[in-house]
C-alpha cells in the first residue's frame, strides 16, 4: 500500500518534535477600517460604493449595468430576473451578466472578500457572472488575514473563497488585463 | 547513455540563451520587474520579518509531524464526504487520475495550474488515454498550445512576447493577423476558455495549502480558473504534495499574506479558495502524492526546501535565472529552489544545477518560509565533489588548489611565478577552450608584489 509505505519512510526521516509558534502577531491597530479596506481594494481594481450615496438603487445598477440583462440577487434588498433556486446545472447560468450576494467578512488590508456557499449556494454563481456586486457592512470588515481566518469555521461550510477583485492576469507580458476567467468587474457596496 | 550525457548542462543552456543579448535583457527586466513589485509589496509591512519567520516555525512543526498530519487531514477530509488517494510516486499518481477519469467517462479535463502534475506529467499520460487535456490558466493555456513546459513557476509564458502569442492565437484561436494587444489576446482566450469549461466532464487542481484540522485545501488564482473548472464539472479532483499541509486554519493567516506579496507584490490572490466538501451530487478526491519528498525530508541539511511554498520570489531575485531562463534548468522548478530540491531526487542528472549560482544569497534573503536556499547550494557542491560527480574541468582545478593552498611555501612561489609569466605568457595559453573562467572575462593585471609581501611592507613597520 502506497499510504503506509509512504508513512513509513516519513517516520523515519522526519526530524525530532518541534513544536508550533504562538499566534497571533503584532495586535490590531487600525482605527480606519473602511478607509484601508477602500484603498486595497481599488489598487486590486475594485470599485468600493457607499450605499449612502446612492439614492435610488434600481436606478443606480441600471445606470451602471446598462448592458445587463440576466440579473441575479441573493440580497433582499434587490431582486433580479433570474431565480437562483430554479436553477439546476451550473452551465445555465453561463449567460449571467450581473450577480448580487452578501458577503458576511471583508479584509481591510487586502480589500477581499468572503463569500461561502452558506451565502450561496451555487458555488459558480461569483465567478461565471460577468459582473459581480458584493454588499458588505462596513461592521464586518476586519483588519488583516489573522482576524478574518479567527472569524470563519472553515469546517461548518463546503466551499468558501476571498476575492479581491475582478479576475485578473498578467500572463501575457506582464501586462495587467482585467477580466481572465471570471467576472470581468467586481464591486463592493457597503452598507451600515 | 553515458552519465555526461545524462546530466543537464545548464551553463550549455545558459550559453545559448544569451547569445540573444537582446532577448536576455527583455527576459532579465521581466522577471526583476516581478521583484520589485514583491519589494514594494512588502515594504510597509511593519511584520514581514515576523511573518516569515512564524511560517518558517509552523513548516518546522509540520515537517517534524507530517505522518499525523496528514492521517489527520485524511480522516477529516474523508468525513467530508472527499475521497482520499495515495500516491507514491508520479506514475501512481497518473494511474489513480485516469482510474477516477475512466470511471466516469470522462472525454476532457480542464486543469489549473499544478507544478505537481508537470512533476508527473499527467497531461502526456492522459493524452495517450485518448482523454483532451485543456491547460486553463492563460500562461499555461498559451505555453500548452507551444508544446513547451513552464518556465517559471508562477509566470509560466513570461519568456514569450506579446507578438509570439499572437501569432499563435491566429493559428490557434482564429484571432486577427498580426495582432498583439495583451487586451485583445486574453479576450480571445476568455472565450475560447469558456466553452472548454462549459464543455468539460472533470476538473482538476493542484494545491497550495491542505488543512490538518479541517481536511480542506486551499487553491490560489488571479484569473479564476480553479474555480470555473471545480464547481462547473461534477468531479473535482486536487492533487497535492505531502508537504502542504498546514496545522490549523489560522496558520492561513500567515501564509496568505506571505504568498501573494513574495509572488507578485500583490496583498493577496484575487481568488483564495477553500474546497471542503463535495458539491451536491459531486465526487471530490484529493491524491496525497510523496514522489521522492519523504526520502528528501531525511536529508537533515536539505529538508528545509520542503517548506517552499512556490512563490518564486527566488528566481526572480536570482541574476543567473534572470539571465539564463526557466529552461536552462531542465528541471519542472527551475531557478535557486529547483537546484536545491532536485538533486536529492537525482543527483547525477542535476548535479550541475548548485553551480547555476553566484551564491549572492539574494534567494534567501526573499524566501518567505526563510529557506537557507544559498547555503543549501554550496552544501550540495560538497556532496557532487564528494560522490566523484564533478567533470574534470571542475575537479581537476579544485584538486590541484587544494593541494596547493595547503602547502604556503609552494603557494609563494607559485604566486611568484605567475606574477611575472603573466606579464608576457601568450594569451591563447590563458585564454582557451580549457579555461571557461577566461570565457567573456579578462584576468586582472598581475600586481607587482603579493599581498604578503605588500603587508610586510606597509603595515607591520607600523
């Protein structure tokens, strides 16, 4: 068996008991989170909107979605054209244009993020959609990496991704292109 | 095949590479291009030392218990409802995949960017299995239609100019002629993607992080590819070395924050992805392959490479890479990392690797888990001398030196003597075939007295 000889020679080879480091680093202290949240996230070419400033919402993404036509929405406060819990096969949403989900946690030093399939369900929602919409309470935004992975239970969820962004590459000569194989925008709007 | 020829000749390689000055100059600001976007990245960071050396502690607690961790990460991830694999070596590895493939009529495969499966060179193996192998991260996609392996670790094309993609996406992807806008290019290739994701049976990752206490893994991207692959196919496969694995997923903290930024400057992937579970009505394996890496963690000098966690910072870092190409390597990780990790796994045929350096030590000054990359090399000189692995042109000038520099009355007259045969020696008795030291380079002009006799002179009067 492949397991117990593979096992095997790590028992043998493997150096004396070294114990792990105490964590966490250097304390929190930001006393800004929204506004570093803000600055990260345009640098990944993030737009960050405050709810505030927009007066009438389906006015709003109809004035920023011109071209949209397919739109889905996991939040209350906005309902799209297409019902997520008709759909069965992810490949009928390849033709999704806008998609709206909730996300429970934001990183201010990387301006990412979380969204698991508590909060949706379809785990190909935030990537095939051509643009993404993440609503986010400015409350939940924490301050690096150690207090966002502090905050989740990776065991209770099947799948759950930090994004940062609209998908990117720089594959061809080191030049920047947004929008690789995912969502080609990606804009947070925060609440609260 | 004789043993010589068996062996990478990279300062061979090398040489072909920068017979194209100007090519190498492009290729050099490149990839430096890459390390000043990491020192940027880091530079305001108050942490960064602390942070890689946490990380270099947490790899040192893995490597010392990696057998219950990874029994660990197996029983959870089984609870999972994931199916867990075996692998010992590559061709294991390539057996269990076609197996999971053929069971499920698989006819195409999209893959994310997996250095493991260059390791076995799975795609090669599915190819022959009549089973459609589609690269999806644009590099890999674009190095895959060129038939060629990556050339780096993270940036797989960047030897490849805007104007060769073109060229090759008009042949390949129907784009216009002669069109060479990076904009253009990846639009063509997001749509051409697209129906291969949309088409495809099976996905398939690699891994950057496995957590012990949860039995999930984590699969960086910036274009999003791991995931329209995973979640559009109903298997989802991920392979993964042993070493991956992270305790707790609040050791993620850590190395989130040191991957991304060691890589390209970034302060983090634009996709982190964490894949627990199945999907409904999907079958999830994870194939845990050794491939060499259990004997390498006996090496009590080299185990530390191990804790490479594939940033590339090194390579970027390292003036001999820059100037000499992923491919000059001949190894699946090229650069200071790939010549300290391959040959423990074969040291005839890399044995020439530890010599592809300086030893300026800018490797290990960027490492973000802290390995002794620069150390690691001069340790592996020794044991390529020690196991009679040097050509002659090496072992013969070291021999000699040694024996010279042992005996001071012989080195003064030595040194006495070519202070002044220097001075009218024809040059072709220097400069030769024989010689690759006078290769590109000039001797210094002789001085007219040896440092000891200068420091009788000048400062013991005093």
């Amino acid at each position: 068996m492949s397991k117990e000889s593979i096992l095997q020679a790590i028992r043998n080879n493997k150096p004396e008991g070294i114990k792990l480091p105490d964590l966490p680093i250097s304390p929190p202290k930001n006393e800004n989170l929204l506004a570093t949240f803000q600055a990260n996230a345009q640098t990944s070419k993030s737009r960050v909107v405050l709810m505030t400033s927009i007066p009438d919402l389906p006015q709003w993404i109809q004035e920023n979605y011109a071209n949209c036509n397919q739109i889905t929405s996991t939040w209350s406060e906005y309902s799209g054209n297409v019902r997520l819990d008709q759909v069965e096969d992810p490949n009928a949403l390849s033709t999704l244009d806008l998609a709206i989900v909730e996300s429970p946690l934001g990183v201010a030093e990387n301006g990412a993020v979380w969204i698991s399939d508590r909060e949706v369900p379809q785990r190909i929602l935030p990537f095939i959609t051509q643009h993404l919409i993440v609503v986010l309470d400015r409350q939940h935004i924490v301050e690096n990496m150690h207090a966002a992975y502090d905050s989740l239970d990776l065991a209770g969820i099947g799948f759950g991704v930090f994004i940062a962004g609209p998908s990117k590459t720089a594959d061809i000569e080191q030049s920047l292109v947004v929008g690789a194989q995912g969502s080609r925008s990606h804009t947070v709007l925060i609440t609260g | 095949m004789n043993n010589h020829q068996r062996s990478i000749d990279h300062a061979g390689k090398a040489a072909k590479f920068i017979a194209d000055l100007e090519r190498t100059d492009w290729h050099n600001e490149a990839i430096s291009f890459l390390r000043t976007k990491r020192d940027a990245g880091t530079a305001d960071l108050e942490e960064w030392e602390e942070l890689r050396n946490l990380a270099s502690q947490v790899k040192d607690n893995v490597l010392s218990n990696l057998d219950s961790y990874l029994l660990q990460f197996e029983e959870k991830a089984t609870a999972n409802g994931v199916k867990v694999h075996w692998a010992k070596d590559g061709d294991d590895h390539n057996r269990i995949v076609g197996e999971i493939l053929t069971r499920h009529k698989v006819a195409s495969l999209v893959k994310s960017k997996s250095m493991l499966t260059e390791e076995c060179h799975l795609n090669q193996y599915l190819e022959t299995q009549g089973i459609e192998v589609i690269d999806t991260d644009l590099g890999e996609r674009i190095i895959q239609m060129r038939n060629e392996a990556p050339s780096h670790i993270v940036a797989p094309a960047i030897h490849i100019r805007k104007e060769e993609v073109g060229a090759l996406f008009h042949e390949k992807l129907h784009t216009e002629a002669g069109a060479s806008d990076p904009k253009y290019l990846t639009e063509a290739a997001r749509q051409h993607l697209r129906t291969k994701f949309l088409a495809a049976d099976a996905a398939l990752t690699g891994v950057n992080f496995a957590i012990a206490e949860t039995g999930g893994v984590v699969v960086c991207t910036n274009e999003g590819n791991a995931d329209m692959g995973v979640h559009m196919c109903p298997v989802q496969i991920h392979s993964m070395g042993i070493e991956k694995i992270v305790p707790q997923s609040r050791h993620l903290g850590i190395f989130t924050r040191l991957l991304a930024r060691s890589a390209t400057g970034q302060p983090i992937t634009i996709y982190t992805s964490h894949y627990q579970k199945p999907k409904t009505d999907g079958e999830m394996h994870i194939i845990i392959v050794d491939n060499g890496r259990s004997i390498h963690l006996g090496k009590e000098k080299f185990r530390n490479a191990l804790k490479c966690i594939r940033c590339g910072a090194c390579m970027n870092s390292c003036p001999v890479y820059r100037r000499s190409g992923g491919y000059s390597y001949g190894s699946t990780v090229p650069g200071p990392i790939g010549s300290i990790l391959t040959p423990g796994f074969d040291l005839e045929k890399f044995k020439n690797l530890p010599f592809a350096s300086s030893l300026c030590g800018a490797c290990s000054d960027v490492c973000p888990v802290k390995i002794d990359i620069h150390e690691q090399l001069y340790a592996w000189r020794q044991i390529v001398y020690q196991e009679g692995a040097l050509p002659k042109s090496k072992s013969m000038p070291l021999t000699i030196a040694g024996k010279v520099l042992a005996r001071p009355k012989l080195y003064d007259a030595l040194g006495k003597i070519m202070r002044s045969a220097l001075k009218w020696m024809p040059k072709f008795l220097t400069h030769n075939r024989f010689n690759a030291w006078t290769t590109g380079r000039d001797l210094p002009t002789p001085p007219k007295q040896s440092f000891k006799a200068w420091y009788a002179d000048n400062r013991k009067k005093n």
